[in-house]
C-alpha cells in the first residue's frame, strides 16, 4: 500500500518537512494549510518542489465549518471553497479534506448537511476535486464516522466520500467494525494515529498526545483490518499533532513515521518482512572510558574478574557468572567520561536479526574490523547506544569471544552475581516514544506499560521492555533534570545476585562505594511492610532498597555510586516478581542528586 503523512507531523519549514518525507521513503504527503500559508514558494513551485522528490500530493487540508449553515452563510463558503479549489488545482492536489462543522452557527440537520455538502461536491468536481468528509470527535452535531457517512450516502455525489480518522474513532471508544459497510470507493482517505489512554478533553488530547501507530494505546491495527475489508486502497497517511515531534528533527521523525507504518501492515497481514529474531539474552554491556582505573577498581570490588584482552583494540573482558562487561579504552576520552556504548545481544541468527533491523529502518553500523575479527552486525538505537547481534561460544555460529585472549589474571573473590538482570537507557527528551517503537518492532521486545513518577526536578517516564522467556529486558526512561547532560542522562546496568546481603557484605569489604539511602526511607518503610526481625535492620545499615508486589513477589535492590555517566545495581528477585523497583526510583533519584 501507499504511504503518506501530513506535514503537521513534522518540524521545520515545508521545503525542510517535504524533504524529510521524502528521504525517510514515503510515497506521498499531505499539505497542510498552514504549512503552504507561510511558505515562501508559490503553490506551481511547491508543486514542482513535491515531484522532483518522487512525492504525489495526496491531500490539502483542512476547509472547517463549511456544511449545515444558513444559506447567507454556505454561500459565503463557496465562494471561500472556490479560491481554494483554484489554489489546489495550482499545487496539484486532488482531494480535500472537510471537518464536520464545529460553529455555533451550525444546525442539527442531517438533510441540509447532505444538500450543502452535495453542492459543495458540484464545485469541487468542476477542478477535478474530490471531497473527503471527515467527523470530527468534537464535531458540534456530527462527531462519529458512521453519522459522517449517513450524510455522504445521503448526499450521493461522486465526488464527496468520506475521511476516517483512526483517532476521531478511537478516541471515542466507537465500534470500527461498522466501517466495512462503507463502500471501498467511497472511502476516499485514511488518516492515521495512535494515542495514549488518556482521560482528558478529546480536543486537547488530538492536539497535543497523539503518536504514530504502535506507540500509544489504541488497536490502530484493528481498524485498518476493517478499513482493508470494506475494499479501501487509497494510501495509508499519518496525521498527528504532536508538541514532541514538532520540536524534534525532521528527518528522524519521518523515519520513526515510517517505521511504524511498516510494523502496521505487517501486523495486518498486508506486508512480508522478515521476521523479528528475539534475542535470548545479554551478551555482554560495552562500557567506554578513557580512564579505566575507576571502572576497573569498581568492577574489581564487584567481583569481577579481568578475565581476557581483545586482539586488536584496547578492549578488556570482565567476567562474573554469565555476567560479561567489556571496557572499551578507544573510543572515550577523559573529558566525555564513562558511558554505556553497546550493548551485545545474544541472538539465535544474527544475519537474520541484520535483515530485520534493516528491513526496519534501524542504521546500520560499520564496525571497525581486521580480516581475522569475528563478523558482528550491529546498529544504532535511537539513543547512539550500539547494539550488536552475537553468538557466545556455540558450535554453529562464531563466536565473539574469539576475539580475545585469556589474561590469565588470578579470579577475584566473587560477590554473587549471576548474569545481567537488565539494563536501563535514559534517553533524550524528544526520542523517547521512537525508542519503544524502535525496540519493539526491530527486535520483537514487548513493553509494558509506561511508569511515570515525580523526580526531584519533575516527571520521570519509565517503560520496560523484555523479551520472553528470561529474554533481555531493558527499561527505557525519560529523566528530567537541570541540564540536558549529567546526571539525569545516566545509564545503568543492573546484576542479578541470588543472596544481595551477602553479595553488598562482600562488596563493602572489597572496598566498593555504593549510593547512600536516607535513614528515612527506612522509617517509611516500616508503615507499609512487616518484616522478619532484624531484617529492615539489615536493609538500613547496607543501603538496600526494597519492593512487594502484589502477589507477594519481593524485589531486594541497591546501587554504586556513579562513574561518568554509568552506574550499577544489585537485583535478587523473589516469589516471581517481575518489576523493577519502580516505587523506590524517586529515593534513587533524589539520593543520587545529592
């Protein structure tokens, strides 16, 4: 099928937005009206400007409050109608996209609706116009699809259809089975948007929260199953208003726009890919520094052993358990600190997790490599955090350990850790609903539902997504902070451990720093849990945090002090629990602030 989005999606000036459209590999685009309005390009260049780029003009919105009006009224609109059809036919756009009427001036008459809007279509059919009649959800008399198509059926004119809009539907919790009454070619656009469930306004809730399919709350996927059955075979268009996205680049949010409509008609049947290859587990966690001493020491206090050296770069290999952090000295300075750089994921077929990221929009990466290197194929989240397709020592596939050579330093006294509990990616203000997308639709992770909590300097959002069966798990957050840098764009890497007392004992006397938790907290504690004797005791003098979900799974957690941008976390999970301390992160936040 045909892909579009309207300019109002994106940022920029409407040569900046066309252009964007156009690179991410769209086939049309919508004009919106106040796009053309503040362009300096006349409507023949701005015509011109769209084919050179391979795009066609498959909607010029919106003409509001033009039906159901009194006579003095409507025949002002024509007249308003005309000069726009005259502007259209200049730009090369064939559709128009109607709202039902919003004005006080609008009168509850389905009959003289149908008669306006059956005279407006006799205009539009002189330049060759169609008119698509959309139901707004805050439409005065008219605010649901099939009231909007009772009065398209009514008015039976071939040039006047009907527009659906997947949020004007959604949002108000109609019925979309209904739509595969409407005949295919009378449903003359499909705009599409997804949103977060929301209780508010519907008007500011349209104006503000929308999102790109698969990011919000709506089974936008339902709907265009049965938009597909009534026979429709126009182009599949975004249409979302959102603060975000038009602040943010264009370019990657075309590209995010994109992505989500590929992962929508695969969800619908309607388009092969191939198919995500679900990562099995962590690999390893890339760490970058350009001063190792303080990583070294503190993964040394963790109970990690330096356990090998890779041939070619300056790339150590710490070991504990199935827990692997490689410190990558190449590719950091001292000025940028320690970061989390990449991320390795163990996958059943790497060269087939390759061809779903690309077929996915996901960059690839180029990975600096001799001839006798193991071959890695990685890509960029949306974050720059690097992420590798591995294998670990299986006899099918190479392995990336071969790589390195054993150091033969002596095993330091281990603290417990097991393997990688998870990892937890801060990411930038305005790419956060893209990296869900992103993880979800290139390597097949499932996220929950959005956590959102109050941090000492505002509203922190936190989604986790994992992969089934003991599959990676990340946690994706959106921290807000005093600077865009610093603290509140730290990453961390989390550790599982079977007994966390004896594991922060061990690590205490190895000389590990961990973060310090005020003493009220504990206090706090006390009024909500009963606990064994001594045991809140324990929690206080070690700095463990604690949780209790409801099924009674216990979550025992704590964290080191920060390095750069990194730091670590102890997790002992119990009873099956299977969140991430959620309730604790303001104490972590505020203690990590102090």
């Amino acid at each position: 099928m045909r892909r579009s989005i309207a300019t109002v999606c994106l940022s920029g000036t409407l040569t900046e937005k066309l252009t964007a459209v156009a690179r991410a590999g769209f086939d049309g685009v919508e004009i919106f009206e106040n796009d053309l309005v503040a362009s300096p390009l006349s409507p023949e260049e701005i015509r011109t400007r769209t084919a050179d780029l391979g795009l066609t003009i498959d909607l010029y919105q919106p003409m509001r409050d033009v039906e159901a009006v009194p006579e003095e009224v409507f025949t002002r609109n024509l007249r308003r109608a005309r000069r726009k059809f005259e502007l259209m036919r200049r730009l090369g756009a064939d559709t128009v996209l109607v709202c039902s009427n919003i004005s006080p001036q609008a009168l509850d008459d389905d009959a003289l609706a149908a008669a306006q809007l059956r005279r407006l279509a006799d205009l539009a059919q002189d330049f060759g116009i169609r008119v698509a009649y959309e139901a707004l959800a805050w439409g005065r008399h008219v605010s649901t699809y099939d009231h909007a198509w009772c009065i398209v059926e009514m008015a039976g004119h071939p040039a006047l259809g009907i527009c659906l809009d997947s949020f004007h539907i959604l949002s108000r919790g109609s019925d979309p089975k209904g739509i595969e009454d409407i005949p295919g070619e009378k449903i003359f656009f499909l705009q599409l948007a997804d949103a977060p469930l929301m209780a508010m306004d519907v008007l500011q809730w349209s104006r503000h929260y929308r999102c790109f399919p698969g990011q919000g709350g709506f089974d936008v996927a339902g709907l265009l199953r049965h938009v597909i059955h009534a026979g429709y075979n126009g182009p599949l268009s975004l249409e979302v208003f959102n603060d975000v996205f038009r602040q943010a680049d264009a370019g990657r949010t075309a590209v995010d726009g994109l992505r989500s409509l590929l992962a929508l008609e695969e969800s619908v049947g309607v388009l092969p890919l191939p198919a995500p290859v679900i990562p099995t587990g962590v690999a390893f966690a890339e760490l970058a520094t350009g001063d190792p001493q303080p990583v070294s020491k503190l993964l040394g206090a963790l109970g990690f052993t330096r356990a090998a050296r890779h041939r070619g770069t300056p790339v150590e290999l710490w070991e504990q358990g199935a827990a692997r952090v490689l410190v990558n000295t190449g590719t950091a300075t001292r000025r940028s600190g320690t970061t989390l750089a990449a991320i390795g994921l163990e996958s059943p077929d790497p060269a087939a997790a390759a061809r779903r990221g690309e077929a996915m929009l996901a960059p690839t990466l180029p990975r600096r490599r001799t001839a006798h290197d193991v071959p890695l194929e990685s890509i960029a989240a949306p974050d720059g955090t690097e992420l590798l397709y591995c294998a670990t020592s299986r006899s099918q596939l190479p392995s990336w350990t071969d790589d390195f050579e054993p150091l033969g330093d002596a095993p330091r006294p281990a603290s417990g850790v097991t393997a990688i509990d998870h990892l937890a990616l801060t990411q930038p203000r305005h790419h956060f609903d893209e990296a869900v997308l992103f993880h979800r639709t290139v390597l097949g992770l499932r996220p929950r539902d959005t956590v959102e909590f109050a941090d000492p300097y505002g509203l922190f959002r936190s989604r986790a997504l994992s992969a089934p069966q003991n599959g990676p798990r990340l946690v994706l957050n959106l921290a807000p902070g005093p600077t865009e840098e610093g603290e509140s764009r730290a990453q961390h890497v989390a550790f599982a451990v079977d007994d966390i007392v004896t594991a922060v004992r061990r690590i205490q006397g190895a000389g590990g720093e961990l973060l310090r938790i005020p003493a009220n907290y504990y206090d706090d504690l006390q009024t909500r849990y009963e606990f064994p004797d001594g045991e809140l005791e324990t929690y206080r003098e070690l700095g463990i945090l604690y949780d209790r979900d409801e099924q009674g799974g216990e979550f025992r957690h704590c964290y080191t002090a920060t390095l750069g941008h990194v730091f670590f976390e102890l997790v002992q999970r119990i009873g099956g629990y299977r969140g991430y301390g959620a309730a604790n992160a303001p104490i972590r936040l505020a203690a990590q602030r102090h």
